[in-house]
C-alpha cells in the first residue's frame, strides 16, 4: 500500500504549481501550497481536507521559516518540496537592467534557498525527504533572449548537484527538473517580465524571440498536467534522478549543446589538457 506523502509546493496558484499540488491531492497525499495572496481563493476551488494553503513570499526568509514550521505543526513533517516560485525574464543579457536581473534572482534563487533552509533541519531530523527544484532547459543551455533568466536556472542546477551530494548521507534527495516549452501562463504577462529596454541591434535575435514567445503562448508541445504526473513519479521512485528534463525539445537542446561541446573538447584538447604544472605532466 502507497504511503501518503506530505508536500511543501511553492508557486501553488496557477501552472506547474497548481497542477502538481492537484496531481498529489488526486494520488491521496497531503499538501501545503503557498501563494502570494489570497489563499482562501485556491482553498476553496480545490476544497480537499488534505489541504492546507498559507501565503508565502519566497524572498522573505523569516517567512519561509515560518512556513517550514506551520508546515509540520500541520501534517507532522515535510516529505518532498517543491521549488517552483519564480518567473521568466525575456531579455538580451545586455538589455535588462540591474534592477530587473536581481529580482529574478532573488526569486528563482536566493528564494529557493530560502525555503530549502526553511525545510531541511526537518528533513534532516527524520532522516528522509526529498527536494524538487524546478530549473528548466534554459538551466541545461543558453537560448538567445533567455539568457539571463537561463543563469538562474543554471544556478539551480548547481545547487542541486551539490545538494543531492551532501544529502545523500542523510537519506534525502535532491531532483533538478528541467522542463522545455510546456503549455502553461509561462509567457503570459502575469508569469513573464520583458525587459524595459530593447536595443534595435538584437532586432534579428532576441527581438525574433520576443515575436515568437507571443506566438507560441499557449501553444507549447509539453502538458503541464503529465510534468504532474512525472513529478509525483519521481517522488515514488526509491532511487531518484539528480536531474529530471522533460519533454523533446529539452533533449534536442540538450543534445546539440553537448555535440557542439565535445567538438570543442576533441578540436582544442591539446590546449585544454596542456595547462598543468610541468612536474605535474611528468
């Protein structure tokens, strides 16, 4: 018989967020989701006793904490986080002001760890737990237009790999998962911050990116109800994955990346491996 998990989602009021506290509702599961605001709204659309939906700001760390502990006073501990706060930033790396990078990185990074701080003297106290951090291809390879937001994503995919080593002791995981263009408000506006600046000379690059994130809004190949699915899959899995990418287009991109990193390797592999101390060599 299936054990009934405790959750910790974040970012439960709408997309990966909604579907995957749904998702561990449907599987009889317990569920803290955190919003930003009114939570009373999501309590009552989903209206199931195993519930429980508190406001959280992710880049509030006593907040975090505080959550972390309402948490377990409420379901008696915290099987599997999901880090899923956070949003895009559609911009050229040159474009976005100071302003607009720190704010996402105060969200899809510095908020995170808040909360994984908040969590883990829980998890560590039970000897077991599992931490999903939502990254997402732009964390596996750089795309024009998403560059600045993709540099926090591959700060999560570090943080993740570094996690999964030091947790693994402690019986806790740590799951990366990277997914590609899936169909939720990702690119509405409510989800997607553009930068204010544009710069005519990205006109060819990013500005053909901005067009096309207009045009595929809501027509993305992934459904955000399988990434559900395998989300609740790995959280099942006795030995789960260090990183989780889904969809197609992730692995192509992620293919063509690591082909054109190899030809890198094979064609400057004299100089690469020619860089250490003579004694060394000998």
């Amino acid at each position: 018989m299936k054990k009934q998990k405790v959750w910790l989602v974040t970012g439960a009021s709408r997309g990966f967020g909604l579907e995957i506290v749904k998702a561990a509702l449907d599987a009889g599961d317990k569920v803290v989701a955190t919003v930003r605001s009114n939570p009373e709204k999501l309590q009552a659309q989903l209206n199931n006793e195993n519930l429980f939906v508190t406001v959280l700001d992710v880049t509030n760390e006593p907040q975090a904490k505080e959550v972390a502990n309402l948490s377990t006073e409420k379901f008696g501990r915290i099987d599997v986080l999901v880090n899923n706060a956070g949003f895009g930033l559609l911009s050229a790396v040159e474009e976005a002001s100071n302003t607009e990078v720190k704010a996402n990185y105060e969200a899809n990074v510095f908020g995170l760890l808040n909360v994984t701080r908040g969590v883990l003297p829980f998890m560590r106290k039970e000897r077991k737990g599992h931490i999903i951090n939502l990254s997402s291809v732009g964390g596996l390879t750089g795309i024009i237009g998403w560059g600045l937001y993709g540099s926090t994503k591959f700060a999560v995919e570090g943080i993740t790999e570094a996690l999964s080593k030091e947790l693994a002791p402690l019986g806790i995981y740590a799951t990366a998962v990277e997914p590609g263009f899936f169909r939720t408000d990702f690119l509405d506006q409510s989800s997607l911050t553009r930068s204010a600046n544009s710069i005519e000379d990205y006109a060819e690059t990013v500005g053909d990116m901005r067009s096309y994130a207009t045009q595929v809004n809501q027509k993305q190949p992934g459904s955000a109800e399988k990434l559900a699915q395998a989300i609740l899959k790995i959280a099942d899995a006795e030995k789960p994955p260090v990183h989780l990418p889904l969809g197609k287009d992730t692995l192509q991109l992620f293919k063509e990346k690591m082909d054109k990193f190899n030809a890198d390797i094979e064609a400057w592999h004299e100089v690469i491996t020619g860089t250490d101390h003579d004694d060394v060599v000998a």
